[in-house]
C-alpha cells in the first residue's frame, strides 16, 4: 500500500493570515485535529501547520487571547510532508522519527493534496502496523508538551 491508498483527501487548509479561531473552527467542522497551512489558497504550497496542541499549548496555556492571534503567530514551520507514491512503511518512519500524529501529503508541484492522521491508518492499514506506529509516536509524547 502507498500513502495515496489511506489518505484522506482535500483536506481543510488555511493561510498565516488567517484568524486563529477560524483554524479552531475548521478543526471542529472537519473533525480533525489539524489544518495545513498554505501560502495562498490558490497556489497551496504548504509553509506550515497549525494543530489543537499548538493552539492550546502555545496560546491558551500561556494566558494568550486567541481570538486576537493569526494561525501565523504560532504554526508549527516549516512542515513535515509526504508524497502520495511514498510506501505507508516511509509515511510510518516519517510519523515515528518525528513524534507526530498527522502528516500533509504533497503532490510532485509541491502542493497539498491530503493528509494522513493515525485515525487513517487505524481505519485503513493493517491493525499491527496501526498499533506499532502509535506506540512509536506516543513514546515521546512526553517530551512534545514542551511545545515552545
């Protein structure tokens, strides 16, 4: 199986101009807990991502009003990022090495065309693969509270 095999297409972007609580509000509508970030939403070359911890630890945490902030205030940058032919044991490595539950997808132009998130690969890879890759991204767990 490849990446394109589980991805979860078109996903929800947003640029670093957006509001952060229009991001907030997108997580909800689209049941995710993640939104790219693109450049514009015409070119959809991602420049970085905007997750619920990043809004919670960077903003909420630390007594900051997030109705007053833009995604690009305190989007994790650059991102991390996959291609659609990768094999699922590459997008694995990517997620493990890196301590994250979801990865963008790019397309060979550069831009966004899905995402995978452990949820993906719990409802479309194997149950071992989907096991062994969540102990491996929850291992440091931990260490990511740290989110500065």
């Amino acid at each position: 199986m490849k990446v394109k095999d589980i991805m979860t297409t078109e996903p929800a972007c947003c640029t670093p101009d957006s509001p952060l609580q229009e991001a907030a509000q997108m997580m909800v509508d689209h049941d995710c807990g993640e939104i790219p970030v693109v450049d514009n939403l015409k070119n959809y070359t991602p420049v970085g991502v905007i997750t619920d911890r990043d809004i919670t630890c960077r903003v909420v945490a630390k007594g900051l009003n997030p109705l007053e902030m833009q995604v690009g205030d305190h989007m994790t940058a650059p991102p991390i990022s996959v291609m659609p032919d990768d094999s699922l044991d590459e997008c694995y490595r990517v997620l493990e090495e890196n301590q994250i539950r979801r990865v963008p997808v790019v397309d060979e132009a550069g831009k966004i065309c899905g995402i995978v998130a452990l949820a993906d690969i719990a409802e479309r890879a194997s149950k071992a693969d989907s096991g062994e890759v969540l102990q491996q991204v929850s291992a440091a767990t931990s260490s990511a509270s740290n989110v500065g």
